[in-house]
C-alpha cells in the first residue's frame, strides 16, 4: 500500500486550512517551467496535503496562460497521488443552483491554444481518456459533500472553455442544447495532464453564477461570483477536510497505470532528454 498525498488545485486561500500542520512552502523547477506558483505543503489529520493557487497567490495569471504542464509536473515531482481540482463555473441547468457543488464526470475541449500533453519532441502517446476523472476519488468527494450537508450533484459534464471572456448568450444557449451541466475555463488540460501522470484527478465545481442563459437572471458580474465564491470556498474546504481521511492508498482505480500502454515510439528512437524529463511519468515502465 503506497502512502497517500492529496494534492489540491485552487483558488488562492484554500490552503488557508483549521488544522493544517507544519506548512512549508516549496518551489519546484520543472522541464516545462514554472509552475503558476510555490506549493504549500503541510499535513491535515496525519495526511500530506500539497496545495497549489491555480491562478497564482493575488489571482494573476489567465486561464490560458497557466502552465498546466508544469503545475501537474510539480505535482508528481511532490509524489503527490490525488489531485481535488477545486473550480469556479458558471451553471447550465436549472436545478443547479448559485451556491452548489457539482462532482462532475465528464468534460467537453472547447479550448483552442492549450498544451495537453506531455508527449511531444520526439515521443508520442495516446492515454485513454473517456472517463476522465477517477470514479474513486469523485465518489469520496461527493459522499464527504453529502456527511457535511452541502447541496451536491453527482456527475455532470464540465465544459471548458478558453475565456478569459464569460459566454455569449448565443453560446450559452448553444451549450445548454449539448446538454453540459457547468462551464469553466481551467480543468482541461489539467486533468488530461493528471491522467498522463497517472495521478487520481475529481473535480469540486462551484456554482457561482447560471451563465447568461438564464432570462430571469441578470447576466453574469464578477461581484456576482466572487460573492458566491466565497461562501462556496467555506464549503469546499469541509468537504476536503472530510474526505481526505476516506483516501485509501491501495489504489485499484485505472488512473494507476494509465500509461502502461500509451507510449507507441519506437524507445531506440526517444531523445535521451526526453527521457530524463519524463522519468517520474515513464520511468517504472522501463522508458
């Protein structure tokens, strides 16, 4: 059984945590550069938790101007085997609410200037990738969400899109019709990246807001969703504290050994920088 640390990607004070021990702060260098910020580590209830500002302490950087690659680098590089994607979006569907959370399982790619893979310069792979979050770990999430009583949906598709714009009402519309249940601009590539590092990857996605779609609502402010944000943050962080107990490091999910496979280059023909650099990814499969 390997030992269980919980990484957590998010807005800037969520590591701000009741009962988080001996936080330190760690910088990492990764081949794919910087990563969007120091990880804060430290331990909750026995646990090592590694914590991460998608959007960098201050809120900083654009969705599409993360460094998607090296965040999950330095993920993996701190051993970490969870990754709880906490993410603000906008709601598609009536009955989810502003102030609700979604455990979503699915995502819909409406980016179109994002760096998805590790693969590349020399090296090519194709990881499975139809259900893109762990079932395990999405299940803990959201049987946590239920024991602190959070209004919780199971299951959703999460589209992403590349902002830093909100929607057009013409978008919005179009989108409800493909039948999403949330929209967002940051969980992809992140969890396609997690899934090549073979990282367990659930998302926590926080209603803030109903798009534009909605005729009764007023459109989407950013007064609007910080507002919801916080209160849902509040949220968010008891489901955390709640769940991470429930994380198991026997690890019988997919996510495990997703890359067994994927590589399909010719290994006499991979660059040996290519190599080192994926070490921590490739390395136990003898590449």
């Amino acid at each position: 059984m390997s030992e269980i640390i919980v990484g957590v990607i998010g807005g800037s004070g969520l590591y701000e945590m009741e009962g988080l021990k001996g936080v330190k702060e760690v910088k990492i260098k990764t081949p794919f550069g910087n990563p969007s910020d120091a990880y804060i580590t430290g331990k909750l209830g026995g646990v090592k938790m590694v914590f991460l500002p998608r959007h960098g302490r201050g809120h900083r950087m654009l969705p599409s101007d993360l460094n998607f690659r090296a965040n999950i680098y330095g993920m993996k590089k701190l051993a970490v085997t969870h990754i709880i994607s906490v993410s603000a979006v906008g709601s598609m569907r009536e009955d989810i609410k502003p102030g609700h959370i979604v455990v979503v399982d699915q995502f819909f790619d409406r980016t179109k200037n994002r760096v998805s893979s590790f693969f590349g310069n020399g090296i090519v792979g194709h990881v499975e990738f139809a259900d893109p979050v762990c079932p395990d770990l999405s299940n803990i999430l959201y049987d946590s969400g239920k024991q602190i009583g959070a209004t919780i949906h199971k299951g959703g598709t999460y589209i992403c899109i590349e902002g830093p714009q909100f929607s057009t009402r013409a978008e919005s519309k179009i989108y409800r019709k493909w039948g999403v249940d949330v929209i967002g601009m940051t969980n992809i590539p992140e969890a396609k990246l997690a899934r090549e590092a073979e990282i367990c990857y659930a998302t926590l996605a926080l209603s803030t807001d109903y798009d534009c779609w909605h005729e009764t609502e007023e459109s989407v402010t950013i007064e609007m969703i910080l507002d919801t944000l916080k209160k849902n943050v509040v949220t968010a962080k008891a489901i955390i504290k709640e769940a991470v107990p429930e994380i198991s490091g026997q690890r019988i999910c997919k996510c495990v050994t997703a890359m067994k496979y994927a590589v399909i280059t010719d290994r006499k023909k991979i660059p040996a920088k290519v190599k080192k650099d994926l070490k921590i990814i490739l390395g136990k499969y003898g590449i």
